[in-house]
C-alpha cells in the first residue's frame, strides 16, 4: 500500500462521507416552476401552494382523498383482451403494458372503488394519465362498465375522474368500440335512476371526451385543466384563425356553458357529497 493510500484510508475515519440529498426532495411546479418540497407538494394533494396549479394525481391520491376513512374497497380489475392485434411499432404493445404496468402498480388505466363520501355511498371510477397517457382500450371500456354495473348493483351515483389522451391507437378499432359501449353503460344507470357525475381533470381529450366525459348529468372540472378533442394548433390551421388564449380550459368550458362548475381539489369532495345528496335525495323523492 502506497504513503497515499495509508493517508486517504486515515482520514476517511476522520471526514465524513459527503451525504447525498435525496433525488424526490423537491418537487418543480409545472404552472410556476417554483420548487416545492414533495413532503408539502403530497400534504397540499399536489396542488402548488404559490400559483394553486394543479398537478395529475392517480387512483390511489383520489380514494384517499374523497372516500371515508375505512371505506374505501377497491374493485378488482376485469379481465380484458390484451394485444388483440399483435400490435408493433417501434416496441411491442406488450412490452408497452408491461412497462406501465411495473411503472404503476395498476393493471390499467382505469380503477374502480366504492365507498362513502360523507356517508353517501358512491362508485368512483378513475383514469390514470400516468398508464400509458389514460388512453382508452379495451381494458378501460371494461372497467368503465364494471363501474356502472357496481353502482347500479349497489343504488348508488357513479362518479368518474377522467384523465387521457384519447383512444388507444394500438387496439385500433376495438378502441373506438368502448364509445357505444360506454354510451350504452350511461343509459343503464339512467334506466337505474342513478346519477353520473363526470369530473373533468387535466388532461382529457380525444375519444374520451367525445364519449363519456361529456354525458355526465352533472359535469365538474378542477381549475386550468386542458378539455379538448383535438389539439389547437390542428384547429388553429383548420380555420385559419388565432383562438383566445384561454381556449380548452375549464374555465373557457364554464364560461360558455359546456360545463356546470370549477371546483379547486381541496373543495370537490365537500362539493361532491353536496351535489350527490341533492340528486338522490331527489331521486327517493320522485
């Protein structure tokens, strides 16, 4: 061992190592670019306490945060088709699925629960944009109407958070069959005297909100959510014509009537017990 060696293996028992901060201390606030420490981004239900940007949050963040302590009962996920078509592009549709899979904990983009919400018994439906963009396949036509058939088994509201892209290209057509197949699911519930309260998060966009995002009775959405079909530049090169700047936001949408009201998150479970106790109360009353 050479002179060097002995003193750089002295004085590592006298200078403490360099301690690493942790990559997940912070948090970047995409509305603000302010750092926000993760632990208060979590406590604030990913909201940024300086612009009150919204940031996208998956199933399991939504059931904390709006069912009752201890009712929450997670509804397994129903089987689906997978890789119908063989698809490939520039990797497998299956490696893709097994990828958002192992990268989310779910086994697709949308997950079931019911529970209570300030006692009233619900059905939430929720679409994850973390697996694979929210796009809607098969699975998510599945478990969109597992979701109705609960509610309507249990005589209680369906309310569905959507976040996607659209529908899933790798599934091609058997894609766009989940749109009448989710009309349809709508018209049982109705038939069932149920209500099917939509809450419209960012972003949603493409086949879901041609589809089931639109059909709610009640339609809510969270502050500057992006709520679109098709994007604004293809618009903007279509009509030859610049659109306002606040174009596909949840407030433009209220504005104009397509949506009934913006609700910042730490308010919407209050405003959803609120809204579901007058609809079925309603209901018992008719």
């Amino acid at each position: 061992m050479s002179w060097l060696s002995s003193v750089r293996n002295a004085l590592s028992f006298v200078v403490p190592a360099k301690k690493e901060t942790p990559d997940n201390l912070w948090h970047k606030c995409k509305g603000c670019g302010t750092m926000v420490f993760t632990k208060e981004w979590e406590e604030n239900l990913s909201v940024c306490p300086t612009c009150d940007h919204h940031g996208r949050i998956g199933p399991a963040a939504r059931f904390a945060h709006l069912l009752d302590e201890g009712s929450a009962d997670l509804l397994p996920s129903p089987h689906a088709p997978e890789d119908p078509l063989k698809f490939r592009d520039s990797k497998r549709y299956a490696d893709r699925l097994k990828a958002a899979r192992a990268d989310t904990g779910e086994q697709d983009a949308f997950i079931n629960a019911r529970g209570t919400i300030h006692g009233h018994r619900v059905v939430i439906g929720v679409q994850d944009f973390a697996f694979m963009g929210g796009s809607m396949g098969q699975a998510v036509g599945e478990a969109f109407i597992q979701g109705v058939e609960t509610a309507i088994k249990d005589k209680a509201p369906f309310v569905v958070f959507t976040a996607s892209g659209g529908a899933r290209m790798q599934e091609g057509i058997l894609s766009l069959m989940q749109m009448p197949r989710s009309t349809v699911a709508i018209q049982m519930l109705h038939d069932a005297g149920l209500p099917y309260i939509v809450v419209l998060t960012d972003p949603t966009s493409g086949g879901v909100m041609a589809a089931y995002a639109m059909l709610g009775d009640i339609h809510i959405a969270e502050p500057r959510a992006t709520l679109a079909f098709t994007g604004r530049r293809v618009i903007e090169n279509t009509i030859r014509e610049k659109l306002p700047d606040d174009f596909q936001t949840s407030e433009y949408y209220l504005e104009h009537g397509l949506i009934d009201m913006v609700v910042h998150r730490k308010e919407l479970r209050d405003r959803l017990a609120t809204v579901i106790g007058y609809l079925c109360e309603g209901r018992k009353a008719a």
